[in-house]
C-alpha cells in the first residue's frame, strides 16, 4: 500500500520531477528503519545520525541500480519468512 499512497501524495503534493519523488521516498524509508533500530536498541541515536547522513548516496545508488530493471524482476521472495510470520504471537520481541 505505501507505494500507491505515496505516488497519491506525490501527485496531490505536485511533485513532478521523479527524481525528487524517489528521494523523498528513499529517505522516508531509511528514516523508518533505522527509527525501528533505534526502538529495538540495536543501534544508539548518535549512530543513527551517522546513518542518515549516508542516506542520501545510499538512495541514489539504488534509483540508479534500479532503473533499468525490468517489471517482471522488481520482486522478492522469502519463504521461510512468510511460513514464520504467522507466528509472531509467539516471539517475545521487544518493539518499544
């Protein structure tokens, strides 16, 4: 659902330049996971400043490496993963 929600706020926000949409969209990202880092404790506050200064070259290197890849190959699949999920009642994890 982000992307569908995010291409919304792009076109409501009037945003027409892609590259600046990806941006916004890369640094929104890697804010959230390493906010979730930092909520798990597995990386201090100081740390994560340090991290979202190389956000940026991260962001780019990725648009740039995945601009050519076609459709049918922009996907993933974990299924160990999706055979856990239905677990996690289970885990003792500590999200906050």
């Amino acid at each position: 659902h982000l992307g569908s929600l995010f291409g919304f706020l792009v076109r409501d926000f009037g945003i027409t330049n892609e590259k600046q949409a990806f941006d916004v969209l890369g640094f929104t990202v890697a804010r959230d996971i390493i906010s979730a880092a930092v909520r798990l404790n597995l990386i201090g506050p100081l740390s994560s400043v340090r991290m979202l200064e190389k956000v940026e070259t991260a962001v780019a290197f990725g648009i740039k490496r995945g601009q050519n890849t076609p459709v049918q190959s922009a996907s993933g699949c974990a299924p160990v993963i999706d055979a856990i999920q239905p677990c996690h009642e289970h885990l003792a994890v500590r999200l906050f």
